[in-house]
RNA sequence: GCCCUUGUAGCUCAGUGGAUAGAGCACCGGACUUCUAAUCCGUUGGUCGUAGGUUCGACUCCUACCAAGGGCGCCA
C-alpha cells in the first residue's frame, strides 16, 4: 500500500521529498548501472539523513563509493533545502537540512488537511474481521488483542482515505446453543435474560455445561434442541435471538467502554452464513475439488501436510452431514468477495490460528474466488501473559474478564489522579482516569510488535515513566497547559512561519515531520507498535523541548510565536496519533 | 515426526541490508523561587540463541542446529 501526494497535502517529511532529487541524481550518475539500486534516503543519527546508495552503485561503475558519491553530489540541486551535503566514511552522503526549509514543512503540515499525511495512492475496500466474542460468554482477556489491534488499524486505514467495512465474527451458532437453550428454558426467560444483562455470562454458560456433563436426560434435551434450531423451527429460534441479542447488548457495553468503533450493525455471526453453506460444497463440487474422505466431503489444498506425512484435508462437510468452521469460513470469503466486493481482507486473529487461515486461503484462492489485486492477510497476534510468563489468569486460576480489567484500570489510574492533581473537581479527575486508564491497557496491547506475547504488567502501562500512554497523553496536556497559561487560541499560531534555531526546536521540527512516514510505514506492515514507537519518539522530544526551551518567556515575540506554533502542531500530531490508535488525549492530567 | 512463530542489556521492549545495536525500568549521580518535577540530564550495563553461508557491508537475507511457545482430520 502506498501513500501519494495526490489529495492537496503537500508532502511534509523532508526526507522524502529529498529522495527524489536523490534518485534523479542516481540515475543520472550511474545510467543502467542505477537501475535497482536502492537509493532511499534515510533517518541518520550523524545528520539529518543519509544516503547509501553510492557504496552499491561503486562496484558496477568501477568506482570507489566516495567517488560515486562526490559525482551524485555534483549533479544534484539541493540548494533550496540542505545548508550541507557531505561525503561521509566509506560513501555514505550525510545531509543536513536548512532551517528554512524545515519551517516550510512545518507550515505544509501545519496549513494540511491531514497533518502532512497522504492519502492512499488507490483506496480500497478493506474489510476487517476482528474481536469476534461468544455469545453466552464473558468477554474476557483474550478478546482484548483483536480487539484493540483491529479498532486501530480501522482507524488508520480510513485515516488515509480507505473505505473500511467492520466485521465482528461473532461465535453465535453450533453445538453448544442445543445446551444454552435449554438452560434458558430451565432458568425461564425473564430470570435468564436479567441474568444476561448483567453481563453474569459465565456463570450461565457454567450452568448450563455443568448440567450438560451431570445429566443425561439434559444432554437429549441439548442434542434434541440444537436439531430443531437447525431445522429452523420457530420457538426455537426465538429463543436464540433472545440469547443473541442479550449478548450482544452486553458486547456492546464493553466497546463503548473500551472506545472501540464496533456497532450493533457491524455484528456479522457465524449464523449468518448458514444460507451460504451448502453453496460452498456445491460449488466446490463442481469446480471439481471436493474429495470424499473417511465419509466426509473434504478439499487438499497444496503444501498442507499432517503428522503422517499426508496431504492434509480441510473438511468442508462432516461425515455426519454437518458444516463446519471451515466451511462457514469460505461462506465468509464468498460473502465479502461477492456481496460486499472488499478488494482487502484482514483478518486479525490469534497465531494459532495460522495454518488454518491459509489453508482457507488456499482453497478460495484454488477456486477462484480470490483474485488478485483481492488479497487476504491474516493479521496475527500472540498472547497475553502474566508476570509468570503463562496466559493471564486471575490469582485464582480463571481467565480474566474484560469488564474487571478495564474497571481495574480506571480504579488503578483514578488513585493516580487523585495523588498527583487533587486540585481537580471529582468529576474531571473521572474522566481523566478513565481516559488514562483505558489508554494505558489498549497503549500495552499495541506498543510491543503484536506478533509476539506481551507480558501484562499494571505498574509499567500506568508509569508516567517509558513508552506508556500516560507519558504521551502527558506531553499532549502540557502543551494545552502552555496555551491555557498564555491565554492564546490553538487556531491562531497554525499561520505562522516558524523560525527554527535552538537544537531541541529543530529535533522536535524533525519528529513532527516524519508523521506521514510513520503512519505509512504502520499501515505497511499491519502492525501499529511502529506509530507508538513513533508517538513515544515524539513525545520524548517535545520534553527534551520543553526543559530547553521556554515559550512564555521567550527573548521575543517571534521566538515565542515560533515556538507556539511549534507547540501547536505537536500537540496536534499526538492526538491525532493516539486518536488511530483509538486512544484518547486530555487537556489536563 | 512435519510445519509456523519467537530468541537483542539483570527485567520489559525497539531496531528500514549500512557507519559506534538503542529506549524505559532497576542501579548510581545530578536538576524544582520555573510554561505541570506525572518531568529532564548524566553514569553503568551487549559473544544480537549457536555455527556456517550470501554480500563491498548482516541483529536484519539463506541453511543447519539449540531453546521456548503454538499448530498438525470431522470443536470453533
């Protein structure tokens, strides 16, 4: 995916606009030895960036690198935008750019719609398959990844102008209905559905197992029940929507409370593509694919073995007759392909899941029904531990539900609030501590590469201290802090061409400048830790800034002007950053 | 047995084929009559799991091995 200038934003990074005179000049310099040369300009910690290119061009042209180098040097025009342009060790150009022309960046991103962000060269359709809980079941810890990973890719993608369609695939069909039905019944609709609503969902879901494993005449009453929810009957069904729907009102609660985007009408369970199910085997009938298997209708996708060494089958009809997961997964991709036309499918799904994604894959890919430029990426995650290294559980043993953790995160922050700013109203340090506590856990989920486990840890994601949310959300409020002492419009400093001169400005100039890259280079990967990591860098300059270099008491009133606006369009980088990640930014901490 | 992922400072984690591998915590030492010290500045700390290979150049790419976690036929 690539980003363009197309959309009126002029492009902020200085970095990247210098690339491509760079290019230009390669090409000029090394003919069709430059060809596939990389001549990307990079962050540098001896200048302001650095190009390598020239130690790769040497060997083609018979050249030493400083040689090449010099040659680029001499045939590029850089005047406009860099006070030096040096040969650097064994070829490497170091370049430091003017602070005037760092101040016309500031202004391009600061006058910019979108921050010096561009737009999406060609937006797509991207659906995003995420969260995805069981109905009758808690919400609980590991719904937390997919959740907040999938909530902010959301919010980046249509950031940079995708059109983006939510799915939660929601477990809300199979065996286990025949036994919450029954439950339901046993319990009598009013007492189940109060038991519901308040969001006792395990203990329901426990009773009605526990009854399932005790009892056998229960266990016909399950079996029986999950027939004629199959067979449609009306009652049934109605009993159903009822458990579905009481779920679904308490899922939402959580989102609202976590601030994730999900609606009621993003809802996509797995029962609603019962009707596509038999088209799936019929179709991968007729394409011929479908192989009989131990009495059961299967496809083996390429390159997929079993501990035998076998081709391993995916089955898409079970020796009963019945469907499967599989099946209802390649309903899906006919569904989103066909019916909602997403050109991008993401799938952001725990790693163990790997396998069977890309079997899935491989199958709709083998059948036609993924086409490129239609991709579909499995978006992984790894697990959530505690301080023993083992899955998150409660000091008991239980999974940890979402609804304690986030009330947990609030109290944890409130006591925070109340320690470090008792001056507040009870009301604002509230809301304070929900904005921190909620921002704290989602920050911990996303800050670390997402592929790997992260070790859940209260006194780290709440540190003011470190790459945390606070930390960011901090440097964001002390900025509104300086606007409120200075009694100055945010709006009104955005005009004003900065003067860069002190080191800590300039280092701060080069972090708000490189958003865009940021932004692109988390959207490249899927994987939003690289913006957090980005948002920290940023935040760690604006306090480096901040001890250096004082703003109200300026020498001038230009200094002090430059420095507001300077001030402004951080502040404004971090929200809108955090804002992606689905985190929100007080005005006061 | 086969496959996937991970392995970087005591701990938690970054790191785009480029120069001397970086943060935070912890440890030690400094800075508040100051725009929020919920902060900042400095010191200490590394066989980048091991061994080969590719390359002008490897934490990064390839191969093998070691360790941890996960997956591998009718649950989802």
């Amino acid at each position: 995916m690539q980003g363009d200038l197309g959309n009126n934003e002029r492009v902020a990074d200085p970095i990247i606009y210098v690339e491509q005179r760079i290019a230009a000049a390669f090409a000029k310099v090394g003919g069709a030895a430059a060809v596939g040369i990389d001549t990307a300009v990079r962050q540098s910690d001896r200048a302001d960036a650095q190009v390598n290119g020239s130690l790769a061009l040497a060997k083609a042209m018979g050249l030493t690198p400083r040689e090449v180098a010099l040659k680029v040097l001499e045939v590029v025009d850089l005047k406009d935008i860099c006070s030096d342009a040096q040969v650097a060790g064994p070829g490497f150009i170091n370049l430091t750019f003017k602070n005037e022309f760092l101040a016309r960046e500031l202004m391009a991103s600061s006058t910019g719609k979108k921050l010096g962000v561009r737009n999406a060269t060609k937006p797509r359709k991207v659906l995003i398959d995420y969260s995805a809980p069981n109905v009758a079941k808690e919400m609980h810890v590991g719904h937390l990844r997919s959740t907040v990973i999938g909530d902010a890719l959301v919010r980046m993608l249509t950031y940079v102008g995708n059109e983006v369609v939510r799915e939660n695939h929601v477990g809300d069909w199979g065996t286990p209905f025949g036994m919450l039905i029954e439950h339901l019944v046993d319990l009598g609709e009013t007492h189940a559905a109060e038991e519901l609503s308040v969001g006792d969902l395990d203990s329901f879901y426990r009773s009605a197992r526990k009854k399932f494993d005790e009892s056998e005449t229960f266990q016909t009453r399950a079996r029986t029940r999950v027939v004629a929810l199959q067979s449609g009957d009306a009652e049934t069904l109605r009993l159903w929507k009822l458990l579905v729907a009481e779920s679904n009102r308490y899922f939402q609660k959580i989102y609202h409370t976590l601030g994730v985007l999900l609606e009621p009408t993003d809802v996509m369970g797995e029962s609603a593509y019962n009707e596509l199910l038999p088209q799936v085997t019929t179709r991968l009938g007729a394409l011929g694919m479908m192989t009989k298997s131990d009495g059961a209708d299967v496809v083996f996708p390429e390159g997929f073995t079993n501990r035998e060494n076998q081709p391993l089958p995916l089955i898409i009809r079970k020796t009963d007759g019945g469907y499967n997961y599989a099946t209802s997964d390649l309903a899906c991709v006919i569904d989103r392909v066909e019916r909602i036309d997403a050109e991008l499918l993401l799938y952001v799904v725990g790693a163990p899941q790997a396998q069977h994604l890309q079997m899935i894959a491989a199958v709709a890919t083998q059948a036609g029904w993924l086409k490129a430029p239609r991709e579909m990426v499995h978006v992984s995650f790894g697990n959530v531990l505690g301080a023993d290294k083992k899955m998150l559980k409660t000091r008991s043993g239980d999974t940890v539900k979402l609804d304690a953790l986030l009330t947990e995160a609030v109290e944890r922050a409130a006591k925070a609030v109340a320690e470090k700013n008792p001056d507040l109203t009870a009301e604002a340090q509230a809301e304070i501590a929900r904005i921190v506590g909620i921002g704290a856990v989602k920050y911990a989920d996303l800050s670390t590469d997402r592929i790997k486990d992260y070790t859940f840890d209260w006194d780290r994601m709440l540190s003011f201290d470190g790459n945390t949310s606070p930390y960011l959300q901090y440097a964001h409020a002390r900025i509104c802090s300086i606007f409120r002492r200075a009694n100055v419009e945010r709006a009104s400093v955005r005009n004003f061409e900065p003067t860069i001169s002190h080191v800590a400005e300039r280092e701060l100039a080069m972090k708000v400048l490189q958003f865009d890259s940021a932004l692109w280079d988390t959207l490249d990967k899927y994987s939003p830790h690289r913006l957090c990591t980005y948002l920290y860098d940023l935040a760690t300059s604006f306090s480096s800034f901040y001890e250096q270099c004082p703003v109200l008491k300026a020498e001038n009133e230009n200094e002090k002007n430059s420095r507001l606006m300077l001030c402004d369009l951080t502040a404004r980088v971090m929200q809108a950053g955090l804002e992606v990640l689905g985190i929100e930014s007080p005005e006061q901490m």
